[in-house]
C-alpha cells in the first residue's frame, strides 16, 4: 500500500541519537522509508539542542554513550519535551532500573527490526498497524 493511505506516518518527527553514525543512518533510512521524518544526533548534547529547535513526537536514544549517556538524556528530554515518547535502545541488557522508568519503552538492538516500529505506533498513539516497508 502507498504511504500516502497512512497519512499518520508523514506527521510524526523521530529524533534519533545514538554516538554510532553506521546505525544513526541506518535507522534513519529504515524509518524514513515508512514516511517517518528522522532527526538524528551522534550526541546526547546534540540530541537535546535539536530537540529544543524542532518539534519531536518519539526520541530514540541509545543507552551507552559517552559523556552523557541515555539515562541522562532522558532526564533532560523530560524536562525539555515533556510530551515526548522515549524509546531507550541498548546492546546491553543491563540497563538499570532507574533508566528504564524515565522512558516509555526499552528495545534491545537485537530486536531492533521487529520491535522498533511497533513501539513507535503504540506510543505515537495511533492505534494502527505499521504496512510492510517499500525498501530493499
């Protein structure tokens, strides 16, 4: 089906921050091609200097990253877009506890492909089925 039937997916802005540019791209393009538009940041601190430009609907950010890692940019993504969805990834499955009650939802980069879109529909609120993707 055409993009253009499911006009929720032109609506929502997914900002992604992960400090590893190969999945920033990669997500991004993964995403876009459902008609998502994708923000992205190698950085917390340039995660939250885009959100605090742009209009954000979902912040996709990475567990582990150096400087300023998920737990403390969700702290502040409360703060600064508080009606924001928040959807932690990590590779580790040991995030603690008091990361994870700061976001909406907690995927493992290795259920990324299957989880991912699901969770943004879920919290982006729209009650629908995301179609299967166009792109090879």
């Amino acid at each position: 089906m055409p993009l253009s039937v499911y006009p929720e997916f032109q609506s929502a802005v997914l900002l992604c921050i992960d400090d590893n540019e190969d999945v920033l791209e990669c997500v991004k393009s993964f995403l876009e091609s459902f008609g998502y538009t994708v923000l992205t940041a190698p950085s917390g601190g340039k995660g939250l200097e885009l959100a605090s430009m742009h209009a954000v609907d979902v912040v996709i950010v990475d567990y582990l990253m150096p400087k300023m890692n998920g737990h403390e940019v969700a702290i502040e993504m409360r703060r600064l877009k508080p009606q924001a969805a928040i959807i932690m990834l990590s590779a580790a499955v040991d995030v603690p506890e008091q990361a994870l009650e700061l976001v909406d939802a907690f995927i493992t980069k290795d259920c990324l492909d299957s989880e991912l879109l699901p969770a943004i529909a879920q919290l982006h609120g729209r009650g629908w089925t995301p179609p299967t993707s166009n792109a090879a």
